[in-house]
C-alpha cells in the first residue's frame, strides 16, 4: 500500500463513454491534448492497451527549453471502465470512465510526488484534464 500524497481531479464529459476512452486511448487523440498549457504539447505518444502494456508521451516546451517522457507500466485495463497504472518513478494512477447517461465522468488519482507543491501538481493535472475535455466534445 502506498503511503504517498494522492490527488484526484475529474471532469464531466458531454460525450458517451465509448467516443470518451477512444480519445484518452488512441494516439493520434493523445498528441492533441495531452499538455497543461498552449506552451507545452505533446509531439509523440505511444500505448499498448493491455495489461502489461506500456505506455509513453513526450512532453515538450514548444519553444524546445525542455523535454521529458510521462511513461509507465499499464496495471489493469478495463474497456470504458479503467485504466491503472504505474509511473517509471513508481507512483500509482488510476484513471475511472463512469457512464452518466449519454455523459461521462472521469476522474483521475495519482500519487504525489515530492518535488512540486500538492497544488501545482493539482493545478496541471486538472489543466490537462480540462484539455482532455475540451478535445473529447469537439469529436464526431
């Protein structure tokens, strides 16, 4: 059991649950919303969505000052329900898709880590979160 900080952040999607994981989980999906900021984006993502598989997004400052791979481990993948995983750095996740009518719910659990503020890490999780949303009711 983990003794970290955990933080959740959520959002409801105006989309079916179906149309909602297809865009959490498809690549292509991925590099258009997975950034906390219009100065960050993310060039390159890949997922082998299974249990077992592995996952990778390059994250990146549009103007090239930084770089660095979000990656890990897939715990449990449960079609339109679930998806747990582990970071490279050990932390744990859990990201929960509840159906809620024609509507989604996502809330997403993470473990702390210790090198910024519960806030800031709060803060950019709920910001790519929040991208993620705003993709996901623009798709046909």
């Amino acid at each position: 059991m983990s003794t970290a900080t955990r933080i959740t952040v959520t959002t409801h999607i105006i989309k079916p649950i179906a149309q909602v994981w297809k865009c959490w989980t498809d690549p292509t999906h991925i590099t258009q919303w997975n950034a906390a900021s219009d100065d960050w984006h993310c060039p390159k993502a890949s997922i082998d969505l299974r249990t077992g598989g592995k996952f990778s997004s390059t994250m990146a400052a549009r103007d090239g000052s930084a770089t660095f791979e979000f990656e890990g481990v897939l715990d449990d993948v449960q079609p339109n329900k679930r998806i747990a995983y582990t970071m490279a750095d050990g932390r744990i996740c859990e990201v929960l898709f509840e159906a809620e009518g024609n509507n989604t719910r996502v809330t997403e659990s993470f473990d702390a880590e210790t090198e910024n503020s519960v806030e800031l890490q709060r803060g950019g999780w709920q910001a790519i979160l929040d991208r993620f949303k705003a993709h996901a009711e623009v798709q046909n």
